[in-house]
C-alpha cells in the first residue's frame, strides 16, 4: 500500500467513533485498520459519552486535548443524545465546530441528509447492509482519512 | 230626440228600428246574452239566442218564461236578484247590477253579470226592463286560482325552516313564519311590530344602522346576502346566513329577511376540520414510526452479514492450519464435511436471508418515504414522460422483442418523478410477466374524461386469475414467488400509493386469462392551466 507522505504540521488526527451498535463499531474498526490507518481510534457507545468527552466531562482515555486533531464519525440514531443533536451542539461550539463530522448511518434518506448537511456535517456516509458493499465502504473512507489534514484543536 | 246627437248615432236608433241586421249585430255579436222583460206580465221575458247558447241550450230548447231562468239560476243567488228588482224598481238611482250563477247545461256553473234597466211609465211604474248577462267565468277562475296561489305561498313560508320575517321601509316587522320563533327562541308573533334590527347584537345593529342613514333607507340591503351574528331573545347569538330581498306592494317597498341558522353547520364543520387534523396526524405518526423501525432493523442485518463473513474468514484459517496437521480419516471426513458443507451452507442461509430482509425493510423504507414527501405537482406532458420511461427501459423491451406501442396521451396534474416511477413500474412490470411463448405486445393509450386524465397499460403476458387482481396492490404480494422473477414484491403498492397521494387511483382487468390491463386515473388540469401542448401520435415499433 502507497504509503502517504505527511507533513510532521499535520499528525494524523485521531478518529473519534460514535457508534451505538457494539457489531457495526467493531467491523468499522476492523476495516479502517483493514485500509492501512495508523490514527488512533476512540469509540463512544452513545452520544452522550460522546458529549461528556468533548466537554471534558468524562474519565475517557485519553483525554481530549487540544494540541491534538480529530475527525468524527457519527452514527444518527443513538440511545441518550442522537447523532444529530450531538452534530447541532458541536457545530454550535466556537472551537469544537473545527472538528470534521461525517456522518456514518445506515440511513439513505434524502431528507435525513439534507437536516444534517444543514446542521453542518462535512461528509455523509451510508453504511451498505451488503457486507461486500459495506467492507468497500469503510476501507475507501479509511483511505480518505489518511489523506485528510485537520487543524488542531487549540489552534 | 236631441238635436245635439251625433248624427252617426241619430242614424245608428233609425237603423235599430228599421234594419234586423242591425239589432241581430248587437244581440249576438256585442253581448253574451240579453234579455226584455214585461214586468206587468212577469211570466212575459224575451231571452236572447245568446242568453241561452251561454248556459249550452239552443233558442228552442229554452221557452221564453221567467220561470225557466229562475230555476236554472243558483238558489243562493235567486234572493239577491229579485231583492235588487224591488229596489231598481222603487229607485232608478239604484242600479240592477250583480254577480250571479247559472247551471249549464251540462251541469258545471257559469258566472254571468247580469245588469239591467227598466223602462217607466209617466207615473214612473217600471213597465219594461231591458237585461244584458256578461260572462265573468274566467275572471272568476283567475280570483280562485289567485287565493289557492296565495294558499300555496302562505303555506310554503309556514313550512320553510328558516326565519321568513317581512320588514317595512321603516325597518318595523310586519310578519313573521312559525320557524322565526323557532330560531330566535320565542313566539313568532311577539316579534311582530319590533325593529328588524333588534334581531341582532348591538354592534351589528349598529353596523347596519349607520349604512341605513349612509344610504337614506333600508333600500341599500335589496338582494344582500350577509353572515352575520343574530341574537336569539334568550341573549344567545348564533351565526346566520341572511339573504334580504325587496318586492312591492300597493303599500310600496317592503323587505322579505331570510335568516337561516347555520351555527350546527359551522359547528360540524369545525369538528370535521379537527378530527381531518387529528387523523393526519396519527398518520405522520405511523409513518414516522414505520420509517424509524425499518430503519432500526437494518442496523441488525449489517451484524448479520459482516459476523457472518468473519465466520467464513475463520473457517479458512482453521482450514489453513489443519494444513499439515496428522488426522485419521474420519476426523478428516467429519471436518470436511463441516468445514466445506455444514458451514458454509449455514452461513449461505444467514447470508441469503439477511440480504432478503435488507431488501423487504428497504421496501418498507421506500414505501413510507413516499407517504412523507412533498408532491411537486405541475402540468405534464404524458406523451413526453412515457417516451423518457420507454427510452430507460429500452434495453429491456430490446433485449426481449417486445412491440410498444403509444398513442396519444392527455396531460394530467402530478409529480414528474413519482409518475414517471408508476410508469416506469407498470411498463417494467408488463415486461416482467410477458408469456415466452408469444411475441410481447405492450400498448399506452389515454383518454380524457371529465375532470380525470385516464391512462391504460396492457399487456399480452401470462396474465393474473381474476380472483387475484386486488392482491396484486398488496405490500409484499408477489405473482410467483419461487420463480425467477426478480423483485422485492412491493412495485405495485408503490404505484397505488403513489396514486392515492395525487387523487388518482389504479385498477387492473384482464381477460381471456391473456395479458393485464391496468387502468390508471391521475386528476387532469383545469382548462386555465393548460398551456398550449401540441399533440403527437407515438408509434414506436421495436
């Protein structure tokens, strides 16, 4: 696999996972490692730990810091706080709204795309139910991730 | 004789006398009947061939006595008569002038005035009297039939359930039909003689007060039809729908007010309009619960699909490190058989039923998505839409010969996208179910008819058994489900909802067990919206 040449400025950010089916967090796992990322993967089972994470809240580890980058993967219909409503407080966020969002649903529905898009989400993912479909998927998002630059928290 | 008569008349009393035409003119041409009387011989009249010809007789059938008409004159009458003989004759100032009947002939009554003069001696003893009979039947008839009209009308307002309230220039009412005591809630005739405009609220009152003085009198209200409040005596007030109109009488203007009450029909009206409202939305509610399930039993399947190929990732691990590994035969057929059939044939069923339900939900997710969006209605063009459905599905109709054919079709009212998906479905299916054994005929054609634009699919393929052309719209029905027809079985419930959402509607015919009809409706434009679209005949041969 090519491997990408990054500017040292520029570290892998790392991948925070909101996922609430503990199956479908595993297989996205499994397939971005499968695609050859090296970032660190942090999964949330809800959006809520999700939140408590962000707002430094919670006792996750590591916590979030502001020297480093993230990229977010979220899934829409969670238990406790939605994807979407964890989406609307994050883009609502002076520092946080720096964070790419891409939403990572089973959900094809152009209205469901649209509401999110205008909530602000940077990309809009559609997991296949056909697994061939589905490992495609992932591995080319992956892909994406590697060759994706985010600014750092902080600034 | 005067010498100051004109001389034509002077000419027309020597006439009299001398020439019989003259008389028998005036006797029979001028008046329906006369009569000479000698009254100092009462039994001595002279009745005209007239007198007698208006009760049906001819000049020989009735003998000149005075008995003959005071018989055949009606008994009630016969005392007035002669009472007004006395007092002509006692008081030639006291004319001989009434209204009497007489039988006819043929048993009916006829009408006749019967007016006389007599003629005096020196003394002034009437000696003569000369009698003429007008026939007043018809004016009569007309009397008669006026009062039943009246009759008719009184009654019509009486049995009106409406108030029916008649209004002077004054703005006084003068009457009032049983029901206006009904809808104000007290005797009608206590209402008569108040002002009409104590019959509503202050502020209405007022309203129709000041248009009053604006326009000099009540005459600004002919023809109007207003909803306003009215006020019943009990303090109530009611909407009421009010039509005012004017007629004349020998009095002058008067108002007729017509006040209906239409307070249980606003009330109806509003419960309808509530209920409509609740029942959409427990509707979206279901929709959005249908859509919110499908969408959660997919996220399953993706477990199924993914945990199942890991199975299988495992199973070629495990068979790569039996590589080389010393087993008896019979371990070594009993993994086999595991490894090369039991589990893969398991994993085959998870793998085939998980795809088979992602493809159901998917149905499911579509078909509640349909009762959900926005219908972008417009005016189409069919004859274009159906040409865009042909040339999509050309490979198809190509790959299995079928002949198309179109013919002209009328525009309607809809959604360019969910009609062109009902085409699409209908024509997909009729090549779907083309028999093999014959050529494919698929046929489009419409007609107008009235406010619905009416569109026909056939197709000559294997046909449906009658008893099975409502289940075809079912959710899921499938025609064969083992055979190799593909399809999640949901395309003709998609085309059925989207035709109840444009107010159209869809039924299928067949006959002869040959080939399906389906018969599609989808509202048609108003003339106004229609703009100038020039029609072609299609005929497409492929």
């Amino acid at each position: 696999m090519l491997e990408f040449e990054r500017n040292p400025h520029c570290p892998p950010p790392t991948v925070l996972l909101a996922e609430d089916d503990p199956g479908h967090a595993r297989l996205i796992q499994s397939n971005l490692r499968e695609s050859g990322i090296k970032n660190p993967i942090q999964h949330f089972e809800d959006g809520a730990a999700l939140l408590d994470f962000l707002h430094a809240k919670s006792d996750a580890a590591p916590a979030l810091d502001f020297t480093n980058a993230y990229v977010l993967l979220l899934d829409i219909r969670m238990p406790k706080v939605s994807g979407d409503e964890a989406l609307a407080k994050i883009k609502e966020h002076s520092q946080l709204r720096l964070i790419p969002v891409v939403m990572l649903t089973t959900t094809d529905d152009p209205k469901e795309i649209r509401r999110c898009f205008e909530l602000g989400c940077n990309q809009y993912v559609t997991k296949p139910v056909d697994y061939d479909q589905f490992v495609t998927v992932i591995q080319r998002l992956g892909a994406f991730l590697q060759i994706t630059c985010v600014p750092v928290l902080g600034g | 004789m005067s010498t100051q008569e004109h001389h034509l008349k002077q000419e027309l009393l020597e006439r009299l006398g001398s020439d019989p035409l003259v008389f028998r003119y005036l006797e029979s041409g001028a008046l329906d009947g006369m009569w000479y009387w000698d009254v100092q011989q009462p039994k001595h009249v002279w009745l005209s061939p007239g007198y007698k010809a208006l009760f049906g007789y001819t000049d020989d059938e009735v003998p000149n006595d005075s008995d003959w008409w005071q018989q055949n004159i009606h008994p009630d009458d016969l005392p007035l008569v002669l009472d007004n003989f006395k007092r002509h004759f006692k008081d030639p100032g006291c004319p001989f002038d009434q209204v009497v009947r007489y039988r006819h002939k043929q048993g009916h009554l006829v009408s006749v005035r019967c007016r006389g003069v007599a003629t005096r001696d020196e003394s002034g003893r009437a000696v003569r009297m000369l009698g003429t009979h007008t026939e007043v039947s018809e004016l009569n008839r007309l009397v008669e039939e006026l009062q039943h009209r009246k009759d008719h009308l009184t009654n019509l307002v009486k049995s009106i359930p409406d108030a029916v309230i008649t209004v002077g220039v004054d703005g006084v009412i003068e009457d009032a039909n049983p029901a206006s005591g009904d809808v104000f809630r007290t005797d009608a005739k206590t209402l008569i003689g108040k002002p009409v405009l104590s019959l509503f609220p202050p502020e209405v009152a007022r309203a129709i007060d000041i248009d009053r003085r604006n326009t000099g009198g009540m005459d600004f209200l002919k023809g109007a039809v207003l909803a306003i409040d009215a006020l019943r005596s009990d303090g109530e007030d009611f909407r009421a729908a009010v039509s005012i109109n004017a007629f004349r009488t020998a009095e002058g203007h008067k108002f007729v007010w017509l006040l209906k009450d239409v307070s249980p029909e606003l009330r109806h009206e509003k419960e309808r309009q509530s209920l409509t409202r609740a029942l959409e939305e427990k509707n979206r509610e279901l929709e959005s619960i249908i859509y919110a399930s499908s969408h959660d039993l997919r996220s399953p399947l993706v477990n199924l699909q993914g945990f199942g190929r890991e199975l299988r990732h495992a199973c070629e691990e495990i068979r790569g490190a039996l590589n080389g590994v010393e087993l008896t035969d019979q371990q070594q057929q009993k993994l086999h058989s595991i490894l090369e059939a039991r589990i893969p044939e398991a994993l085959g069923f998870i793998d085939a039923s998980s795809r088979k339900m992602d493809q159901l939900i998917r149905g499911l997710l579509k078909l509640s998505r349909l009762g959900r969006e926005e219908l972008h209605l417009k005016v189409l063009d069919m004859n274009k839409l159906v040409q865009d459905v042909k040339n999509a599905l050309e490979f198809s109709l190509r790959e299995r010969e079928v002949e198309f054919e179109v013919g002209d079709l009328p525009c309607c009212i809809g959604d360019e996208a969910l009609l062109n998906q009902v085409i699409t479905n209908l024509i997909d299916n009729a090549i779907k179910y083309l028999d093999p054994a014959r050529r494919g005929h698929i046929k489009v054609y419409g007609r107008a008819r009235g406010r619905q634009s009416e569109y026909t699919i056939e197709d000559n393929g294997i046909g449906i058994p009658h008893g099975m052309l409502e289940k075809i719209f079912e959710v899921f029905h499938r025609l064969n489900p083992q055979s190799d027809v593909k399809g999640e079985g949901l395309g003709l419930s998609i085309v059925r909802r989207i035709l109840d959402r444009h107010n159209g509607s869809i039924r299928a015919e067949t006959s002869d067990g040959i080939g399906i009809k389906f018969i599609v409706t989808v509202p048609a434009p108003r003339p106004s919206e229609m703009n100038n679209s020039t029609k072609k005949v299609h005929h497409a041969g492929i």
